[in-house]
C-alpha cells in the first residue's frame, strides 16, 4: 500500500478485508495494509468507535471478524461485486455458492451481516442448494458491462472491438442507447457510426471498450426493450411471411415480438411477417402457437417447416 495512505482509506480497508477473510489475525491484516501489527489493532479501533461492530477471538484460531448488531455494518463492494450481484437478480447466477465467484463473495458479505437466526438459514439454503448450470448462458463480463452502463448514462461515444458469432472480429465507434437483458441474453442497444443504423450487439462478444470524448444524444422517449425486440425480428437472411388461422386479437399475446410484426388480413386470419438467420428454430417457434399456419414464400423456411412436420408425424405414430 502506499505510505501516503489517509488513516481513513486504510480504516476502510481494514474492514473489506475483515468482511472478505472472517476470522483474520492482526499479523495478516497488518501484512495486507503494509503496517504494524500495533497499527492494525489501532484501525480496528478507529472502526469500533464508527459504530461497526469488530469481535475479536484469542487463540490459535482466533482473529477479527464482524459482528452482529441492531444496525447493518457497511458493506463494501467493488464495482464488480456490485454489477455482478444485479446481473445474478436479473438473470440468476449458478455459482452464488461459490465464495472465489464475484457474486458468492458479495453474497458472502450480506450473509455475515444477517442477524444470526436469519444467517443461520441463508447459509443452510447456500449449502445445500444444487445448481443446475445452464450451458447456453453467456454472461457478459462485469467489467466490459460496467463501462458500458456508463458510456449510455453519460451519453458518450465508445470504440467497441467485436468479435461476431462467426468469429470475425472488428472495431467501431458506436452511440450507446442502452443495456438490455432479453432472455438470459445481455444487448448493447446503439447507433453504429459504420453502419449508420441501429444495431444490437451482444455484451458477451465484445471483447474492448473505450469510452471517448464526443457525446451524443439518445433518440427522445426510448423504449429500449421495445426497440431491441422490434430490431431483433427484421433485418436477418431469410425473409418470413406467414398466414395464420387466428383473430390477430387471439395472436397479439402469443407470438414474441422477436418473430415479427402481426397484421390481419380479414376477421379470421393474421399475417406475420419478419426475418431469422434460422429456418429451423422460427419454424419451431411457429408450431407452439395456437393456430394453423402457412408459410409463404421464403423456401428455406417451408422445408423447415417440412422437416419438423415429419418429425412430429413420426413421434406420433409408434406404437
């Protein structure tokens, strides 16, 4: 640490590593602010006499730990801790378990500050619980997600370097507009100056950012979600337009905006139209809706619909 250190930041410090190491010796928490032993055992003081409660346990397996009282110590995260622990709220986090995992040492803290009965069963359900990992998830890093919450907030440009899902890589200058989750998946929502039009690209594939100094101004009443679901249903390889036997009124809550825009066409039959780079799954997703359909135009997305037909017909024609 450096010797300028206030007496406060080292205060401070002091009780992130008490809250991150329970059970930590004076020696240990001496060597990890570069002090004394005598020094250490003053900021546990300093810390004491701010109201947050340090116990203290003798012998070879004592050391300083936080307390339980009436008021909740302060907890401190770092950014990645913090952003971590929202995204885990926001899509769930298998690894919560995990005390060397981002969001298991956030938990970790809340878990220590709980008064004891209630820790007592937080800890029980930690323990005991088995994730079942979801191997499609592709969380974005914390990091990279952070500077990009930013970037939107303050309205500045950044440069994004890319890498596509076919794996070509490149760099851009983007206007930021806003993070959306859709899914599990985590969406930079943005103008792109190279292509200048809307874009939506995944956080996870972004592998750079730098926020630069030009700003920029959003478009006025955005409704990020909206947008993002809108631009997700049109612009792919293969156009969709199909015929649905349904009220458009009947299909409004049923087919995900992602699939397209609904139109009818008389009282009794919609039209959908949009696009997908994947015949197979759109055609899959229109076989969950409740009504008969026709695909029209498009082969590609015809023969899917064949193909998973077949399928069907076979499953259900065994024994």
């Amino acid at each position: 640490m450096n010797p300028e250190t206030s007496p406060t930041a080292r205060a401070l410090l002091a009780l992130e590593l008490i809250q991150a190491s329970p059970g930590i010796t004076a020696e240990r928490l001496a060597a990890k602010l570069g002090v004394t032993d005598r020094a250490a055992r003053r900021y546990v003081g300093t810390l004491r006499e701010a109201g947050i409660p340090v116990d203290a346990t003798r012998g070879p397996h004592g050391g300083y730990r936080l307390g339980r009282g009436l008021r909740l110590p302060p907890l401190v995260f770092t950014s990645a801790e913090a952003l971590g622990l929202v995204m885990a709220v926001l899509d769930g986090h298998h690894d919560a378990g995990d005390p060397t995992d981002l969001v298991g040492s956030a938990l970790g803290k809340i878990v220590r500050a709980l008064p004891a009965p209630v820790a007592a069963q937080a800890e029980a359900v930690r323990r005991a619980t088995a994730p079942a990992p979801d191997r499609y998830a592709a969380r974005p890093d914390p990091t990279t997600t952070a500077d990009l919450v930013q970037a939107c907030s303050a309205h500045r440009r950044v440069r994004l370097g890319y890498r596509s899902e076919a794996g070509s890589a490149w760099v851009g200058e983007v206007d930021p507009w806003a993070v959306v989750v859709r899914h599990g998946r985590w969406y930079l929502l943005c103008h792109s100056h190279v292509a200048d039009a809307l874009r939506a690209y995944r956080v996870d594939r972004v592998h750079d950012v730098e926020v630069l100094a030009d700003g920029f101004r959003p478009p006025a009443d955005l409704d990020p979600v909206a947008v993002l679901e809108d631009h997700l249903a049109v612009g792919w390889e293969f156009p969709a337009e199909v015929l649905l036997d349904a009220p458009v009124d009947v299909l409004t809550g049923c087919v995900p905006r992602a699939l397209g825009r609904l139109a009818p066409v008389d009282a009794g039959t919609t039209r959908l139209v949009g696009s997908t780079s994947n015949p197979a799954w759109y055609a899959g997703q229109l076989a969950t809706l409740p009504a008969a359909f026709t695909v029209v135009g498009c082969p590609e997305l015809r023969e899917a619909a064949r193909r998973l037909g077949r399928r069907l017909l076979a499953a259900g024609s065994g024994p």
